[in-house]
C-alpha cells in the first residue's frame, strides 16, 4: 500500500509539474485550471492529470482488500506476491501513460492490475472459509 501511496503522490507532482511548465511558456492559460476547461490544455497536462485520477480507481480496491488482510491477521505469501505485482503493473500502466502513451500497452498493464486485485479478493475469501 505504501509503493502505491508513493506512486499517487509521485504522479500528482508530475501533473502539477506539467501544469506550472505549460503556463510558463505560455501554452495553457492559468484560467484553464478554474474549471479544467476553456481552452485546449497541452498533451502532458492532460495525460498526467488523468493518470493521476486513475490513481483513486481501481487502487482503492487494493487498499481495502490489503486492509482487510491486516485487520483479519490474515499472512499470505500468495497475497504479497500479487499484491508487489499489483504494484508493479500500476507503476508501467503510470509509466506508459505519461511517456509514450500506448493505448495497447496502457490496457495490458491495466488489465494485469485488475486481476491482481480479483486474485487479492479471492484469495482472502478462500483463506476466510
């Protein structure tokens, strides 16, 4: 939970770095930020600004189930293992989103990411039975 936590915040200064660059060098309006709309905003801005917000998805599955795990005492070497996949799978989905963009690549890591999460549920409701 913690490398995704450190994920989240990594990307959200990515955006916010994006953000400062594009209103210096004049490609994007400050005014643009008031509603998030008004004007065209550069490729980096929006990319990183919705790699961010898939940031708060998905992954809030991954921080309830891993709770879970900890507050039922639950240790699973399986669990740890998908959930360091999980992690690893976000972290691509974050890098490709931001630097070269591939919808197909992008979708991969995604879809991985996912099953991770299903993997993490349904293995904490095997171990419960």
């Amino acid at each position: 939970m913690f490398f995704i936590s450190i994920l989240t915040i990594i990307v959200g200064l990515i955006a916010v770095r994006a953000r400062f660059i594009s209103i210096k060098s004049g490609q994007m309006s400050i005014e643009y930020l008031k509603l998030m709309q008004g004007q065209e905003a550069p490729e980096m801005v929006i990319r990183s600004t919705r790699c961010f917000n898939n940031l708060f998805e998905v992954p809030v599955l991954f921080y309830v189930v891993c709770t879970l795990y900890i507050a039922l005492g639950i240790e699973s070497f399986v669990a740890t293992v998908i959930a360091w996949l999980f992690a690893a799978f976000r972290l691509s989905q974050a890098f490709i989103h931001i630097y070269y963009n591939a919808v197909r690549h992008r979708m991969v890591a995604f879809g991985l990411s996912v099953l991770c999460v299903l993997l993490l549920w349904v293995n904490l409701v095997v171990v419960k039975l």
